[in-house]
C-alpha cells in the first residue's frame, strides 16, 4: 500500500535563526524543535525572501517572489491570478487546513476572519476569529505587553494554544487521508503573552553580542543611518540585549509545537514535517532594531528543519523560502509549474544533496498603510553561500564577504580585489530580476556608481518582452505583434 502524503507545515513570526538551541545557542531552551532537528535535516543557510511579514508569507505559499506575486508590502493582497499553494493541492484532491496568521488578504494585521480559495473553512483560524472569541475587554488585553507584569497570563488564552488545539483535531480528523495542514504562529511576535513559565524564563538572560553590535554604520547606506538614529551615538558597550518575554515566546511556541509533534507521532508518523519562520529581528546589531529594508542575517537569515527523510543532517548551502511550495508539490507527486522560480529540496532530505545557490532577496517597504519604516526602499539581494551583494536602489549599496566577516561589518562595495566577484554577482541578480518579471526592473539597477562597465541608460535597454509564461490548463497568451498564440515568453520586442 502507498503512503499517503501527508504534509505538515509549521512556523512562527519573527524567530532568528539562533534562537534554537539546534543552530547553536545552548541558552535557548527549544527543546521540540532541536529534537525535530535531531530527527530530521536542518538548513544552515536558510533565507527568508523578504524581511517583513506579508511578503515572506506571499513567497512562501505561492512560490513567487513577492514582486511576481503582488504582495509585496504589508497589506496589500496577492494579484488575483496568483494561485495558492493551498489552491494547487486542493485542486489536485488533496485536504487543506490553514490555521494561524495568514497576512495575504490585503487587511490589517489580523486578517479579515474568511477563509480563502483552496482551504477547508472549517478549520480556517487567523488573527481575526481569534479576536473576535473575545470581549472588548479581553482584545485590548491581548495587545498589550503590560499585562505580563499586571497578572499571569493563562496558556488557554494566547492564540498560539488555540491554533495549536484546532492543529491537534485537524490531525486527528484527517489522519486516513493526504493533506496538507499550514499551523501558522504568531508567536513570538509581539506584543509578547506567554504564561509561566516561559514568562520569567529568560528574566535575567543577556543576548550574546554579536560583533556587529559596534556596526555605527560607517561606510554602509544612509537609509540605514536614518533608521537607526540616535543609536549609533549610544555606548555599545554599556548595552545588553534583554528580551525576557520575546524569548519566552519563543519558548512558549515550542511548547505549543512540542503538543503538534507529538499528535502527529500519534496519528500521522509518516508525516513530512516542516519549520520555518518569516524573518528575524535585529535585537541591536548595526544599530538597529525590527526589520525592513536590509538583508543583514539577523533578519533574513531563518532556521528551516524538514523531518521526514534522513536524520540528523545539516545542509550547508544556502536555501530559500521560494524553493518551499515546488518541494511540498513534488513530495506530494504533483508536477512543479515552470512559472515557479524555485527548486525542490526533496533531493536535499531524501538523497544527501546539497542545495544549489544562489539565494536572492527584496524588499519594498514594510506597509502600505504606514508611512513611517522607511516608506519605499526599493532592495535586491543575491548571496552565494559566501558573499552577498545588496543592491539599494534609492541608496548606496553593500558588498560582504560572509567567511571572512560573518558579521557583516566591512562594506566592500568599491573594494577592488572583490571586484570581479562582485560584478558576477551583480548580473546574477540583473537575470534574475528579468527572468522573474521583476515589474521594479530596468537600467537604474545595472547603473551603479560602482559599476564601471555598465551599459549606457538607454530607454529601449534590453529590448526584451517577458510575457508570463502560463499556468497549467491555461490557453496560450497572445502575442502583441501576432494576435497569435506566442511560441516564446521572452524575445526582442518589435518596435
């Protein structure tokens, strides 16, 4: 008899990637996670596609970029002929369950409460049906972090247990049956409720300083200094990095997650199992704090642990968050779209591949309804496993060599023993704007100071039309010049 296909995807909001005790901070208590770790393969070098909520969620669960797929900052929904990964399974016959934040609906924070095309209603859970479970009284509890030292918080009334409860009937339910369930965490996110006794966990625990905590941002981009402001005059020897209750959070969702493992030990063994996370936070490295228009590691850089091949590997190579809805396709027996940029890691937990790079990352801004954050900073990134390029368009931009300054405190943007590296990574990212239709693309990009060879700005530029290749049962697009069905998506345009 076959087995069945059965996925389950787990992740939380804004978890570094060392903030699990498996990536290297022993003072992290995550056992659940370290202990999927152990039973599975964990990726090095995982990276979010951007570091911001919505638009790592619009990657991760349509396979586009978030330039492709249209949700490219907070708030802003995906275009509408963007498929879900949870429409392709569905469509396929295959059960769905989204619980937990979702962030693509185009509404606030919470989401709107309705359940999308291609998941099962009955157990769609966001932020929204959360708030509305509770008395005016009880919401504006929830969203504040003072409550944590005003009383105990209960386990029963964070929305990480009530999406883990619902997870624990979805796998009882459906255990005879392929499916694929999304739990997805807001914690540990803020406004950071936990109960005890995660709570007072990490009461007197100091973050460890990264190098980078000196970073005053000399030489990097002046959006960046702008950003951190006042911070790069404080002492950065006199800081410590306490975040009692973000850490506790972040404990507290592996407990939750440690509930979800062991009913699926119980009643779906043969699950594949993911984790990951949206993005990082600074905590005060470079003298910043959050997350937005930067591809530091501390915010781009997320664990990913897949158990349900080899054990107790690691992958080296770095590896993206768009190669994650071509790899659940294929674990599941359904063929990968070739208009999806990304690559199935199956190879990587089943076989001992290592991934192939290069990575790349965005950003656009943080939310369309916030004026603050930076506004619009346009960003494309590309890392190959040791250097990283980051292309800042309204800025200056940056050039690391990760073996050499892990940290990424030496900008070598216009060092010139780099150079050639540094320009291959450059038309990289150049093809991979292009080819991923990027609508932000044009000359501006490949015309930086540092770019001595760079053709002339030219409004023709390339010259090439990129037509959107189709989706699968798609009639053929038309081509502009023909009226015919196009025989290929990207040629020299007529003029």
């Amino acid at each position: 008899m076959a087995k069945k296909r059965q996925v389950v995807f787990i992740m939380t909001d804004t978890t570094r990637w060392d903030m699990l005790g498996c990536y290297g901070n022993s003072a992290m208590k995550t056992p659940n996670l370290d202990a999927m770790a152990r039973r599975g393969v964990r990726y090095e070098r995982a990276y979010t596609c951007q570091p911001v909520c919505g638009p790592a969620r619009s990657a991760i669960f349509t396979g586009l970029y978030p330039h492709t797929n249209g949700s490219w900052t907070n708030s802003v929904s995906l275009y509408g002929d963007i498929k879900t990964l949870g429409q392709r399974l569905n469509d396929a016959g295959i059960s769905t369950g989204y619980i937990g934040k979702w962030h693509l609906d185009g509404g606030d924070y919470f989401g709107c409460g309705v359940c999308p095309d291609g998941w099962d209603p009955d157990y769609w859970y966001d932020m929204r049906c959360y708030l509305e479970e509770l008395s005016e009284e009880e919401r504006s509890a929830s969203r504040r972090t003072q409550l944590m030292e005003e009383r105990p918080v209960k386990e029963e009334f964070t929305f990480g247990h009530r999406c883990t409860n619902r997870a624990l009937d979805f796998l009882e339910w459906y255990a005879n049956e392929e499916f694929l369930l999304v739990l997805s965490y807001d914690e540990p996110h803020g406004p950071f409720l936990c109960p005890e006794p995660f709570a007072s966990m990490y009461k007197e625990y100091d973050f460890p300083k990264s190098s980078n905590v000196w970073d005053t941002l000399e030489g990097k981009p002046p959006h960046q200094k702008v950003w951190a402001g006042k911070e790069t005059q404080t002492d950065r020897d006199a800081l410590t990095i306490r975040a009692q209750y973000y850490l506790g959070c972040n404990s507290f969702v592996d407990y939750e997650i440690g509930r979800v493992l062991r009913q699926i030990e119980a009643y779906t063994p043969d699950a594949l199992v993911i984790f990951t996370s949206d993005h990082g936070d600074f905590l005060g490295s470079h003298c910043l704090n959050g997350k937005g228009p930067a591809a530091y590691d501390e915010i781009t850089r997320i664990p990913l642990i897949i158990q349900g091949g080899e054990e107790g590997a690691v992958r080296r190579s770095p590896v993206s968050h768009i190669d994650l809805t071509p790899t659940i396709l294929d674990y599941m027996g359904l063929p990968v779209p070739k208009t999806l940029p990304g690559k199935t890691l199956v190879p990587t937990f089943t076989q001992g591949e290592e991934p192939v790079g290069p990575v790349f990352m965005e950003f656009g801004r943080y939310e369309v309804d916030h004026d603050g954050f930076g506004g619009f900073q346009p960003m494309r990134a590309v890392f190959d496993g040791r250097y990283k390029l980051v292309v800042n368009l309204l800025s200056t931009d940056e050039f690391y060599d990760l073996e050499k300054d892990p940290a990424e405190n030496h900008n070598l943007i216009d060092a010139e023993e780099t150079r050639g590296v540094r320009n291959a990574l450059h038309d990289r990212l150049l093809d991979w704007m292009n080819d991923t239709r990027d609508p932000f693309r044009g000359y501006y990009w490949e015309r930086r100071p540092w770019r001595q060879d760079a053709r002339p700005a030219t409004w023709h530029y390339t010259g090439y039309t990129r037509q959107r290749e189709n989706e699968p049962g798609e009639k053929r697009q038309l081509d502009y010049d023909t009226g015919l069905p196009m025989v290929d998506a990207v040629r020299k345009k007529r003029v």
